[in-house]
C-alpha cells in the first residue's frame, strides 16, 4: 500500500503543550487539508473496485470509503511503557485494553476525519473550522472541531475513532460514516434553514 502516514511536526499531547504550539498544530493540520484529501484518495484508489473513487466532497462519496475503511482498520499491542503512562495519575489499574488501533489506521482517521468535515463545509457554508480552547478538561482541547451545528462541535476525529474501534469489534455497519453525516447534518440544518445540501 502506497500511503503516507500523517507524520505532525508537533505531539498531540494537548493538555501538556504550551498554548503556542497547540495553535501552531492547529493551523499546520488545517493546511494540510488538501494534501491529506488527495493522500486519501490515492490509497482507496488503489483497492479494487474502488479505483474510480473520487474525493468530490458528496455525501455519496462517504458511503464507498466508510465500507473501504472497515477493511483496513488494524490494532497493535500497547507496550508496557504506554499502559504505565496512560495510568499514571489514576488509581484505576488494568483499565486500559491490552490493544491500540495501528499508527496507519490513527493516519486514516485523520484523513477521513478531515474528508468528512469537508464535506459537511462543502454542505452547509455556514459551519466552520475552529480549534477548541476554552476548558484543558474537555476532550476537545486542541482538536479541530467543525462549529455551527449546534451547542456541541462536531468532533470528527473523536467519532472516526469511535467508528474504528467498533470496527476492531465487528460492531460497526458499512454505512456508518454516511449515516454519522446524515445524523450532524440535521443539526447544521436545524441551525440554519437556508441552507439547501447537495443531494447524495
């Protein structure tokens, strides 16, 4: 598989970075923007019979790369060292699975993430990219998340993540991602009625 996996000049470790380089990550991911639409295409079009699958920012398009996505989801064991910082500061042991979705399938969730927050700007002008700020305690701090719909940001990378490790479950359905669009475009719109989405 010919794919560049994201490689951020930044870590991700919000909660511990200063302010400066959680913006800083914020505005490379966002212009990276095209560059990762175009890596993505590249690999979906590379598996049969996807060859002809374009990137056109269609909510259609989402139902052919959700269905590509539960093939290629893949786990790793977490090293000792992971598990000891992920229940540093917790009393709770032995709370943290022995597997971690793979560095290529984070990649994709990314990509797909950024794809899928695309298309719902493409849909529905009136939402926007914005990075959350305001609480360290939220599980947003530091993401991009989609404004517009509602009192809830659309969080894309969380959900695609959530998708994936239901997918390492055998619990995930091969339209999920479309349906996860159709359920926030109520919301974007519910928030502004003027807008008119492309049909699927």
């Amino acid at each position: 598989m010919g794919y560049n996996i994201l490689n951020p000049p930044y870590a991700t470790d919000f909660r511990n970075m200063k302010r400066e380089d959680v913006e800083a990550f914020y505005s490379w991911l966002m212009e990276q923007r095209p560059v990762r639409i175009i890596e993505l295409q590249k690999v979906v079009n590379e598996t049969a019979p996807l060859e002809h699958w374009c990137a056109d920012y269609t909510p259609a398009s989402l139902k052919a790369l959700g269905n590509w996505f539960m093939q290629y989801v893949q786990m790793r064991s977490r090293t000792r060292e992971e598990i000891d910082k992920l229940e540093a500061g917790t009393r709770l042991k032995g709370i943290y699975g022995e597997y971690e979705l793979s560095i290529p399938t984070m990649s994709f969730i990314v990509d797909i993430a950024l794809y899928l927050g695309e298309v719902m700007r493409k849909q529905f002008p009136h939402t926007r990219w914005e990075q959350a700020l305001k609480d360290k305690r939220l599980d947003t701090y530091g993401k991009p998340v989609l404004m517009g719909l509602g009192s809830v940001p659309f969080d894309p990378i969380r959900l695609i993540t959530t998708m994936a490790y239901r997918i390492s479950e055998g619990a995930a359905w091969h339209d999920d991602l479309y349906q996860l669009f159709v359920k926030w475009a109520r919301h974007a719109m519910a928030h502004d009625p003027g807008a008119q989405p492309a049909k699927a």
